[in-house]
C-alpha cells in the first residue's frame, strides 16, 4: 500500500508515534488509508451540509474496511464574492484548491481519496488535484439546492440579481424585492439553476468520476447520505481493483463532458475548467473543439436561467444518464469510458429512462439541433470568445449594434441602473481578464441588471472576463486576448459598430483593417490595479488571454 511508506517498518516508528496522537489504532493503521477531501464551511450555502455528507461517506469507508481520515479543502461562494474585489478571488481559488489538495494527499501518503466539493471552482479544482494525485479516487458533491418560489413561479439565485434591477427601474417594489430575498434560496445546496457548481457536479457524473446522481440529487433529499454512504464503499473496490482518475478521466472521457455540456446548456465556465482538467491528463484541449462537438450535438435542456425548469426537476426526469442515454441514441458518446461505478458508460446508462420529455426533450425533438455554447472569433476576439448559445434569445442572435465601453465593472452597473444603456447597445466591460482584473471576475451583476431593467432581448454585453451560467441574453465572455494584454477588445472606442452573429460564430469590430493598426499602434497597456499580495502574484503569472486556466496553460 501507498500508505505503507509511513505505516510499516522500524524506521516509520516516529510516523505511527504521530498516527497515535491521532487516536488511531494499530488495526487501522493495517487498512489503506482513505483521504477524505471536506469542503465543508459555513460561509457557502453549498457546503454548510458537506459535515453530514463527509459523515455519510466515513461510515461506507469504514465499512468496507478502509481508514478515513478527514482533511479540508476551501471554497468560495461565488454569489457572496460577487460585485466587490472578493469577485477577484474567486477563479485563482481553483488552482489554490488543486494545489493544496495535491500537497496534502501527497505529503500524507493516502492510499484513495474521497473528494467532497460541491461549489463553483471546488469541484473542478478537486478533478484537477485527482487527476495529478492519481490514487484511486471518487466524487460525491452536497447536492443542488430546492428552487424558490415567489408569486406561484420556481425562482434561483439569478432571479434574485433580476428582482434587483427590476426593482432599479421600478418595475417591483420594495415589498416584492423583499419577498425575493426571503424565498429565492430556500436550502442548501448549491444554486438550484444549471450555473457552474451544478454543470460541473452534473459533468464529473459524465468524466466518470461519481456515481449516478452525483449531480442531480437534491442537498436536503435523504438519498445524497446514502450516495455517499455508496461512494464510501465504492473506493475501496476501485482500491482493491486499482482504478485511478487518469484510467477514468481520458481525453474521450473529457469529449464525452464537452458532449454532455453541449446538451444539458451548461454554464460557459466549463470552457475554463474541462481546458485544465484535460491538462491535467496531458490533453490539449482547444476551446474550438466546442464549435465541432456542437454541431452534431441537439441541446435537449433549457435549465435556469435559459428555461423554467431547475436541477430539482432534472433528478426527476433521470437526471445525467438520462439525457446521456437521448445522446447514445445517436451514437455521441464513447460509451467504451471506465467509470467509477467499476463498469463503462455504456453500462451505467442502458437502462436509463427519460421520464419527462418536457424536462428532457427526446434527442429527435430537440430545443435545437446544435449544443448550448459557442465560441466565437473575429477581429474582436481572434483567440476566441464565450456565449451561452441556448440562453440567446431569438432575435439577438444577430445583432448589430454600437459600443458602450467600460474599464471596470461598477460603472457599466452604474450606467445600465442609471437608464444610460438603450435598446440596441452593445455593452463593452474591458480590463477584467486574468491578468487585468486580475482573477478574471464574473460579470452576473451588469448581465442580471440588464435583464432586469427589461433589456435582455435587446441589449447585449461582452467582456474579457467571465460569465456564469447564471447569465443569460447575448453575454460574451472569455474573450481572448484580453484588453491588459493589448487585445483587440482594448482598442474598442464609444460609439464603435460591432457585430454579433452567434449562428456563423463570428464577433467582430465593424472598423477597417488600418484603424485597427493605427489603434494597436497607439495602445499603451495600463498600470496593475493590485501590486501586493496574492492576486499581484497570479497576474504576473499570466502571460496571454484566458486559454483554459487563470495561468496560461502551454501547449503540450
């Protein structure tokens, strides 16, 4: 056993004498040492229930005769952090969670791991810290939170930031607003709509890392203690069988969550985050791929924000396999993917069942016949952009229309709240990348005001950093290069004409080839915002756009 290195021989006698001062016992120091990965806090509605979750997941280690020993891992919460400088925090924390994981379960020598994350960048940084650790390990998330209800509608974390602008332009009262705030998350859980937490909890069901349901099962349902109760049991058989993330994670595995991503309308972060998972296995993964993936991919879901439907109601229809088995019927997915359950794709989805084709449309009845992102090039993003396809209204997916630019985000909020965006503007929020936010901050509160001040159908916004899934409307994100680094979107000037065509997947500044020159030629790049600490050090760090991660991943 791995954990033999501090468990056997004379000269580990100092390691049992430390293991001692643990409470442990001579027999459990004799069974492999399970790392169980706690994100348990309780700042983050998400992971205030991961004590009961870890608990549940202790008793089947136990029980299927490993040691679990408990260690933590942080996490943000992603709606608290937004609209000030903790926003900027919020994607560097990836990395720090992949990385601290990584020196916890090495320098202890752990034999398997559980990893219990559930929110934004703790679940994909716990994959990445899987991947590089490489002892056999498995997944099981806190779960999504119930949808609220407000005036006889289902409501989520994103119809709170609406009520907000709605209530700017005086469309709800102060009463009403109110009644949002008391009831439009009702439990914990992460975020009830298909934002980041739940597409990446939903798509590490589909890398293979988590058993069924992992993404779906509501936090307060009794059947997510008995998942991880199973999860507990299940990696002492990958253990015993020594099944490890990278026999798991492979590059069809990861074709597979791009697959799924596509059909389900995930949230656009999972272009950051499949990107650095898939570096971790040694996997190029160019953001393009989506575009391919796309095209031959139906989406079957309109989740919140894109539809009125909500995790809650997913976990009913099937949930992942569900939608996984619509998309076999096409042939879609590699269904060949070890899994943690022990046995293939193919395996875990046969006799999955799609219970409610108004939940989960059936694969020849689909929403449309190409996936929910897109990624968008052209002169204004010549390494490429974001757009949550399945959440664009109709009439914005072509859309023309002049620049209202912004170096920061607090004055495009004040701009749009104070009535000075119009029908028709194309909303620029610049100089929030990586290395110009730094921490390429996400922009839910403008994309939210403008849909609350009622222009999401006319009105579109695009940026060098970030969108949630939580956004909806013609929101472009990621685009790359960003502005501190001297990209295109740097050079853009108020009243520009620029064109959005999600369908020919182009984003384009309408200004001939020789401004653009002479603008590039004139662009003086602009000071740091932050010069100590943390953030100061990851910005330096940065050396071009957003390809994949907060740092720049090289090429293999």
């Amino acid at each position: 056993m791995k954990s033999d290195t501090v468990t056997k021989g004379k000269q580990q006698a100092p390691h049992r004498s430390l293991l001692n001062a643990l409470g442990l016992t001579p027999e459990e120091m004799e069974r492999p040492l399970v790392g169980i990965v706690s994100s348990y806090n309780e700042i983050v509605p998400g992971h205030m229930n991961l004590d009961k979750i870890v608990n549940a997941v202790k008793q089947g280690v136990a029980m299927a005769g490993g040691t679990p020993i408990v260690f933590p891992a942080i996490a943000v919460c992603d709606g608290i952090a937004m609209g000030h400088i903790g926003m900027k925090y919020s994607l560097v924390t990836r990395d720090l969670i992949a990385d601290s994981t990584e020196a916890m379960a090495l320098a202890h020598q752990f034999d398997a791991l559980v990893m219990v994350p559930n929110c934004d960048k703790n679940v994909p940084g716990l994959l990445m810290a899987a991947a590089r650790i490489n002892v056999p390990t498995i997944f099981v998330s806190g779960g999504p939170m119930l949808a609220g209800h407000v005036k006889g509608k289902k409501t989520s974390l994103s119809s709170m930031f609406e009520a907000v602008g709605a209530n700017a332009a005086g469309l709800i009262t102060d009463d009403d607003l109110l009644e949002f705030e008391n009831k439009t998350c009702p439990t914990c859980g992460s975020c009830s709509g298909m934002y980041t937490a739940n597409s990446m909890n939903c798509l590490t069901e589909v890398l293979g890392m988590g058993l069924g349901g992992n993404g779906t099962i509501p936090a307060v349902y009794s059947a997510r203690i008995r998942l991880a109760k199973q999860a507990g049991m299940k990696v002492m058989e990958l253990w015993e069988k020594n099944i490890r993330p990278r026999d798991i994670m492979t590059e069809d595995a990861i074709l597979n969550a791009l697959t799924v991503d596509m059909a389900l309308g995930c949230s656009t972060n999972s272009m950051l985050h499949l990107p650095a998972i898939a570096h971790e296995i040694g996997m190029d993964f160019e953001i393009d791929f989506a575009n391919g993936i796309s095209e031959k991919t139906p989406n079957l879901c309109h989740l919140a924000p894109a539809g009125p439907t909500y995790i809650e109601d997913l976990d009913e229809a099937g949930g992942v396999y569900a939608v996984m088995a619509e998309l076999n019927k096409k042939g879609l997915l590699h269904t060949d993917c070890l899994t943690v359950t022990g046995k293939t794709v193919g395996e875990n989805i046969k006799d999955a069942v799609n219970k409610d084709p108004q939940v989960i449309r059936p694969i020849d009845n689909p929403y449309s016949q190409t996936g929910g992102l897109a990624v968008l090039k052209g002169n204004l993003a010549p390494d490429g952009s974001v757009v949550k396809r399945s959440a664009v209204v109709e009439e914005m997916l072509v859309h023309v229309g002049p620049a209202r630019v912004f170096d920061c985000e607090e004055a495009a909020i004040e701009a749009i709240k104070g009535g000075k965006i119009v029908a028709g503007d194309v909303v620029v929020i610049r100089y929030v990348g990586p290395k110009g936010g730094p921490g390429m901050p996400e922009m839910l509160n403008p994309t939210s005001a403008i849909a609350g001040m009622g222009l999401g159908s006319s009105v579109a916004l695009i940026t060098d950093g970030r969108f949630s899934g939580a956004s909806r409307g013609a929101s472009i994100g990621h685009v790359s290069p960003e502005a501190a680094v001297g990209g295109p979107i740097g050079l853009v000037e108020e009243g520009d004409m620029i064109k959005i065509d999600i369908p020919n997947l182009k984003l384009e500044l309408d200004i001939s080839e020789e401004e653009m020159a002479k603008r590039k030629q004139a662009w003086q790049p602009r000071k740091p915002k932050v010069t100590t600490g943390y953030l100061a050090r990851y910005a330096s760090m940065v050396t071009s756009g957003n390809r994949g991660a907060i740092l720049e991943i090289p090429k293999n």
